[in-house]
C-alpha cells in the first residue's frame, strides 16, 4: 500500500484548509489514493468542534497588531497555534483500508489517534527525546524528571468523515514557544509546550533541519500505518496522476 507524502513548505492556513476538503473529496470518490500533507504555518490561532473563547488569552487587537488570524474549523480539541518552525501533517487516509494488526473492517478513531501518537513518540526518539502518552490527554508529551514536571510536544485534533482522516497533528521542532502565551494550549493549564529543540541534549542529540525532521516522521508515520512512502513532487502531480489511472 502506497502513501503519497507531499511537502508543501510554508502555506497559509485557508490554502491548506480548502486543499484538504479537496483531497478529502477525491479521496472518498477513490480517486486518489493515502497522502500525507507536511506543511508549515504562517502563526494563525485554531479552535477545534470543544473549543472555548476564554482560552484565546490576547486581545483581538493584539492579534490583529500582530497579523494573526483565528479559525473555527471542525476537528476535535480546544484551541492550538500554529507557526514556524512546527511540522504539521495532515493525513488523508481511508481508515477503511488495509492497516497492520486491524481487527475490524473500520480503524476506530481512538485507535487512529494512537498511532498517530505512536509515529511522533518514535520520531522523538530518533533524536534522543524520550515521550509519552498521558491517559486522557491526546498528544504527545515529555518524561517527568525531578520537580519538572510533562510538557507538550505535539498535539493531533482531527476529523473523520466517511471513513476519511483530515487535519492531524503539530510537533514542534524548532516553534518559537512564547507564542503560546497566547492562548491556553489545548485548554490544558496545568501543564507547559515544549519543542525538540528545547528538549534535545546537546551533549546526546543532534538537532535536525526542519527537512530531516519532516522525512523522520513520513518515515516513522508509514511505518506504523504499513504504507510505502511515495514522494509525490505536488498535489497536482497527484491529481494528474490519478485522473490518467481513471481515465
């Protein structure tokens, strides 16, 4: 099974918002196969289907000052920014399909989500950041050590519809970390963000490009999802593609 992984570069959260419903549509018409969308951000603020308001923390004003847009849209979780230095991946998969170990004719989305943990626990791991799984807490978190206590590295919200996964995750790589003060991540108060690069020992770990990075987490995400990796150069590859596999 093949998982087309395109990456997109720096793309403004609308263009990736449309392109997603696009390839979600096709990919439920089976014109295309899996793809795997990396893509950085420009900072914008999203609210998932839980969200609350009260946990945007600046001023409309501040926000607007600051050239920082805010999105409803509809994957599960509470409020998350977006910005550079974080990869973003948003998967357009059949859950339907063939997966390693699937017992049922539909991956359930809890299940969904763990493996979606499960790749970015082993991405981390490459680089020497050792991460964990919090029962009720959906994401992606460091080891507690001695009075420091877990912090977020990744969040996943997403969405299914008709069997098809949009939106994903966010793993902060290099992601300036003041910007959450803006809001309160994921709603969580009691616990802090946190990047690959704030973690890594510089004695043990060597910090990836944000290219290495994002081939990393393709490499671990095909793995625990059982697909081929497909470099596939644009979305527009993939959909001439596909209209000549129909025709």
């Amino acid at each position: 099974m093949l998982l087309h992984l395109i990456h997109l570069g720096r793309v403004e959260y609308a263009e990736a918002l449309e392109l997603q419903r696009q390839l979600v549509a096709l990919r439920k018409l089976q014109r295309i196969g899996d793809v795997l969308l990396l893509l950085e951000h420009p900072p914008v603020l999203t609210l998932g289907r839980n969200a609350h308001r009260a946990n945007i923390l600046a001023s409309d004003q501040d926000l607007a000052r600051r050239g920082i847009g805010i999105h409803e849209i509809d994957r599960g979780g509470d409020v998350t920014y977006h910005g550079p230095g974080q990869i973003v991946g948003y998967p357009i998969l059949d859950l339907r399909g063939e997966f390693p170990g699937k017992k049922t004719p539909h991956l359930g989305a809890v299940e969904y989500v763990r493996w979606l943990e499960e790749a970015l626990i082993r991405t981390c791991a490459e680089y020497g950041v050792l991460t964990q799984r919090i029962a009720g807490r959906t994401g992606v978190w460091t080891l507690p050590g001695g009075s420091i206590a877990e912090k977020k590295i990744a969040a996943i919200g997403v969405h299914i519809s008709q069997g098809i996964t949009s939106h994903g995750f966010a793993w902060n790589v290099t992601t300036d970390l003041r910007d959450f003060r803006l809001i309160v991540p994921c709603g969580i108060t009691d616990c802090a963000v946190t990047s690959l690069e704030e973690e890594i020992d510089e004695h043990s770990g060597t910090m990836p490009t944000m290219e290495q990075a994002g081939h990393a987490v393709a490499r671990n995400f095909g793995r625990i999802f059982g697909r081929h990796i497909l470099w596939t150069e644009s979305v527009e590859a993939l959909t001439e593609a596909s209209m000549q596999q129909n025709d």
